[in-house]
C-alpha cells in the first residue's frame, strides 16, 4: 500500500516533502477493499519513516534511492 501511494505526496511551498496525501491514499484504500483505520495506521508509521530519512539524507529525487543500500 505505501508502494501504491508513495507517488501521491505532498509537498510544502519550498518544495519540501509534507508526507503522504491521504485523501488519495483513502482513495485508494477503498478502491482495494482494505480496511481504512488500518491503513492510516501503516501509513502513519511510513510518514514518520519518510520524514526521518528526508531529515538524515536530504530531500533527494526518490529515482535515486538504491534500497540494497539503506538510502
């Protein structure tokens, strides 16, 4: 689910990453069945995560992330 909606962010004014947008990701979750309070909880969780690695590793082009290498 958070591959699903990982393109659906938003972004403050300066171009900094907001987290996720979660009408879209509401969207989502009801076009799939899924249940929404479990959702948001997950997504919750990968908000947190996406902002600890903006603030550790800076706001890069998400085409560069390379996952077998923790960035």
């Amino acid at each position: 689910m958070v591959q699903r909606c990982s393109g659906h962010l938003r972004f403050y004014p300066n171009g900094d990453i907001a987290g996720f947008d979660i009408p879209t990701a509401l969207g989502v979750t009801q076009a799939l069945g899924y249940r929404e309070r479990t959702v948001m909880l997950l997504l919750e969780s990968a908000d947190s995560g996406l902002k600890e690695a903006v603030q550790k590793h800076g706001n890069h082009d998400p085409a560069t992330v390379d996952p077998d290498r923790g960035y």
